[in-house]
C-alpha cells in the first residue's frame, strides 16, 4: 500500500484521496474525457443542457466532477440501447 493510500477502519478497502479522483474546471474535465481543454464549451453543454447531463457537482462558480464518476456515466452511455 502506497503512502497516498488509506485503509477505511469500517471495511478495510482502499480508499485513494478525493484529491487524485477530482477534475476542477472544465478545462481538467473537458481534458479528461475528450484528450484537449479546446472542448471546454462541451462540459458546460454536457453539464446543464445535453438530453442525458453529465454527472457534475459546483464548488462555488467551478464546476467540477469525479473522474471514477464520469467514467461510470460513460459506461452507462455505452450500455443503453
């Protein structure tokens, strides 16, 4: 186990820092799923006015999000049919 690591005393599971999970900005999200911030303008569509919205939380005026989340949301989107 990695210094970065803790143990949850209740379960016992690996429990990595929200730190190394978080994206802040839509420039880091955008990054994230699509491989360039120049798509930055998507988050916010995705975000507030897309049909399906991305899964995303504010921290003030940030919008933010989870990276085990939106990769979760983006095998729910694969598994629709």
């Amino acid at each position: 186990m990695t210094e970065a690591a803790r143990v949850q005393p209740a379960t016992g599971e690996l429990c990595l820092p929200l730190a190394d999970d978080l994206l802040r900005g839509a420039d880091a999200i955008a990054e994230f799923i699509f491989g360039s911030a120049k798509h930055r303008r998507k988050i916010y569509y995705y975000a507030n006015d897309a049909k399906i919205r991305m899964p995303h939380f504010r921290i003030g005026s940030v919008i933010c999000a989870r990276k085990s989340t939106l990769l979760e949301w983006v095998s729910r989107q694969e598994n629709m049919r």
